[in-house]
C-alpha cells in the first residue's frame, strides 16, 4: 500500500490527485448508504431547539422560515450536490475550494466550515442539561452546571470515537424518534388549538404570510443558522457507499425532512404558548406541559435530550474528518492524521474538538446565565458558519468555467438550466449568506441590549479568525518539518479488509 499513496500524480496537473482525494479511499470503511447519510444530514442541519428561538417571533417566523428555505437552502443544496458529484471525495468544501480557488483558501473554506463544532460542542451540553433539568423540574447551581456539561460533551467524544458502522445505527434509530416527536408536538398543538377556540399566540394573516424584517429581522438571521451544514456529509465523502447514487438524494430527502420538522414544531410551539412565555432553549417541548397529557413533557424533554446527544456525536464524527483531511494536506502536524486502527476514526481530531469545546465551556459559562451564554454562542456560530458558505457558492461558477471539458464529457448531477441557472443559485445564494450574517451580528436573538449582543457576537467570531491564523501559521511550520512520504508511511498499515466494508447498496 505504501506505493499507492506515494503515487499520487505530479501536482502540477490540474487535475492530479490531492492527497485526501487518494488516501482515505483507500483506508476508510465505506459504511454510509441513503438512510444513514439523510439521517446524517438531518442530525447536522435541524437543530430543533432553533424552533425555540424562531417561535419566540410568534407568527413572524413563518414566512422568515419559508424565505430562509427558498434563499439560501435551496441554492445551498443546489450547488453542494453538484460540486460533490465532481468532486465527491474526503473533505467536501476543503477540495471543492482547493480545485477553485487555491491552497490558503481551501484551508480557510474548511477551517471556517469545520469551528462551528467547536461552538455547538460548546454549547449543547447546555441544552442537553436543561432538557433534562426540566423533565426532573430541577435546577443547578452554576459550578455543578459547568461540571455536568463538560461529563455530557466528553461522553461525546467517546461515543464519536467508536466504529462509524456502530454510531451509524444509533443515528438511524434516533432518527426515527425524531420524526416521532416532530409529530407529537404537532398533533398536541392541534388538538390544543382546537380545544380552545384558538391559537395561544393570537393568529395574524399579514405576520403569517408577509416577512417584517423591521419587527422581526433577526429571525432572517436565526433561520439561516438552523439551515447551515448542507456541506457538511461530503467530509465523509470518501466513506460514502456511492456518492453518485446517495448524494443527490440525502439532499433531497433530507432537506424535506428538517423542513417539515422545523416548521411543524416552530407551528406546535406558537400555537400552545403566548411568544412571551417560550423558553428560548427548552420551549418546543415545554409547550407540551399544557398541551399534552401528564408526564409527557417530561418523556419529550428527554426523548429531546437523546436527540441533541446523538447529534452531537454527528457532529463530532463528521467535523473530525476535516482535520483528518487538514494533516493529510500537511495544514497540521502528522498527528492529526492518526486514525484508529479497529474503529477507523481520527481519534486525535476528535479529542482536540472536545478540548476545545471543553475549555469554551469553562470560560465563557462563567460569565455569564447558561441560558444567554447557549444563544450568544449559537450567534456566533451563525456568523462564521455563514462565511463558509461562500466557499462552496463561487467554487460553482469558477468550476463550470474552469472544467468545462469534464462537464462536456462526464456524467454527473448538475444544476439543470445551464450557466443562468448556476448564476441564479449563486447570487441568491450570497446575496442570503450576506443578510444572514447581518441579522446575526446586528440583531439580538435575546432580550439583551443590541451592544451585548454585538460584542459577545463580535467577539466570539473575532476569536475564531484569530484561532484560524495560529492553527493555519503554527500547523504549516510544523508540518513542514517532515516529508510527504513520513508524513503517511504510518497509513500504509491500514490496508481495508474485505469484512471492513459492506456491500455497496441496491438502488
């Protein structure tokens, strides 16, 4: 095997192989079909206590879901699911913007994707806490509180850090509970609604149908958080069955999917409770304690908790892959490049996203309510999430133009329509990344003064650029200190079994 990795073709070809589009093929189980990768898919996009926050807008965040999901989710989908047919190997926005736009920006497109776990790893703990604080009706001290998150997010890492087959099933079975719920709040609500004459919120035609960004416009910003990650399963690319028959319809189906769940619960959540009386973080199943039976609450807050778990460890899973593929690209030391040898996983990629996350967690809960602190880490999230996504809307123009003779010749999806439609996907698409960016800096999610929000928004966002340069100058210098070929002899043991990796899927 060690000379297939050295084989990698002289890099200046256009279109010779980088070092993550060869490697990973050949020492990844290929474990992903249809149904884990929309489950996958799912768990990293619907963040279903978001629809605590959007109904906390009342009847306003209909139509800012609805233009949320035309503006930006859909061009997102769009022109991730072509790029990934072009280019479907480990690293999804990393390549994507290496064939495109160079080496220091491929680095800083995958950079820029991959710190928001660093963010959510911060701050889900907290609401796995406070979902399961409420299903006991109890309350903690900060110090325990602190203590707790950081027991919930390193039990985690050491979930994510077991076979990717393994954790697979336990997304594809939550999954199912997810759906499960989705429903239960709806169908509460309703019946809810209809017992009493009427919605809790009181039903508006023109808040229902028409976005206000001058009353409402930091919702704009809050959905297009809770619709950011579409990229994200393609830095699992090469663990994926079939790209060409999967990846098109994980979008697909996925996409469907945490749409019904955000709007029927965002619906569910408005419909019991007056905007004043949702909790920000455990109010789309606290609604149930009014209109569901005793004791249901108390299972959907838990039921909750087991949800914003599993989708932790796919976040952990899914976002160590870009550190994986960062060493592979010599960005950071051969240390990085460490895989398991039984599970397959880059155990020190994941291990460096839990310290991380872990010292965000004592730092900044500190100073602060654990409740602010969630949003104010969602809020900075949102930002530089939002950046990396043009690191996957102007590859698509510059690809079209600059590999034209593959698209003439090649079979894979792209966007119907020809380069007007690609110009459509592409302009929508950062025209929205640039609002939703707005709206998250400029606009509090919270009651806090709008200073507190841009500061603590500011800030966290400011830090992770400033992180981004010393991991970009210090993992050069230090990578640069072995050759290509030491930096990978120790792969070269991991030749895949034929019991390592399934049969590819039907269908």
């Amino acid at each position: 095997m060690t000379a297939e990795l050295d084989a990698t073709p002289p890099p200046n070809q256009r279109d010779a192989l980088m070092t993550t589009e060869l490697v990973p093929e050949q020492v990844l189980p290929k474990v992903l079909g249809t149904f884990g990768l929309t489950a996958t898919y799912v768990f990293i996009i619907c963040w279903i206590p978001g629809s605590s926050i959007m109904a906390g807008g009342g009847w306003n965040a209909i139509p800012m879901w609805v233009l949320g999901i035309l503006t930006f989710l859909v061009p997102a989908a769009l022109a991730v699911a072509e790029l990934g047919n072009l280019w479907p190997g480990q690293g999804g926005v990393y390549i994507w913007a290496y064939r495109t736009m160079g080496e220091k920006m491929s680095f800083l497109g995958g950079y820029l994707s991959w710190v928001p776990v660093i963010l959510n790893a911060a701050s889900s703990p907290a609401i796995v806490l406070q979902l399961v604080l409420l299903a006991l009706h109890a309350e903690l001290g900060l110090t325990l509180s602190i203590v707790l998150q950081l027991a919930i997010l390193w039990t985690v890492v050491g979930v994510a850090l077991v076979r990717l087959a393994a954790n697979q099933k336990i997304m594809n079975a939550t999954f199912v509970v997810y759906g499960a719920l989705t429903v239960t709040i709806f169908v509460c609500a309703v019946l809810f609604t209809l017992r009493n004459g009427g919605p809790a919120t009181p039903f508006s035609a023109s808040e229902a149908l028409v976005p206000n960004f001058a009353a409402a416009g930091f919702l704009y910003g809050t959905v297009l958080l809770y619709l950011v990650g579409v990229e994200t399963p393609f830095n699992m690319g090469a663990e994926f069955l079939s790209v060409k028959r999967s990846a098109t319809k994980m979008i697909g189906w996925g996409s469907a999917a945490l749409v019904g769940i955000y709007l029927l619960t965002t619906l569910g959540t408005i419909m019991v409770l007056p905007t004043e009386e949702i909790d920000p973080v455990t109010g789309v199943v606290g609604n149930l304690d009014v209109s569901g039976f005793p004791g249901l609450m108390e299972v959907a807050a838990v039921l909750l908790a087991v949800i914003v778990f599993v989708a932790l460890v796919t976040y952990q899973v899914a976002y160590s892959r870009l550190i994986f593929v960062s060493g592979l690209e010599r960005h950071l030391p051969r240390i990085f490049t460490h895989l398991n040898p039984r599970t397959r996983n880059p155990v020190t990629a994941v291990l460096v996203q839990g310290t991380l996350s872990s010292l965000i967690i004592v730092a900044l809960y500190s100073q602060s309510s654990m409740a602010n602190v969630t949003v104010y880490l969602q809020g900075g999230l949102s930002v530089v999430w939002l950046i990396s996504g043009f690191f996957f809307f102007i590859p698509l123009v510059i690809a079209r133009r600059k590999y034209a003779d593959r698209y003439a010749s090649e079979d894979f999806w792209r966007i119907p329509g020809g380069t007007a439609a690609v110009w459509t996907v592409v302009v929508i698409g950062c025209v929205a990344t640039c609002a939703g960016i707005y709206y998250s800096f400029a606009e509090p999610w919270i009651d806090v003064p709008k200073g507190t929000w841009m500061s603590w928004v500011g800030g966290i966002s400011v830090a992770m650029f400033l992180l981004g340069a010393i991991v970009y100058y210090f993992g050069r210098r230090a990578a640069a200190k072995v050759n290509q070929e030491d930096a990978l002899a120790h792969l070269a043991v991991l030749d895949l079994t034929t019991s390592e990796s399934p049969s590819p899927e039907r269908g």
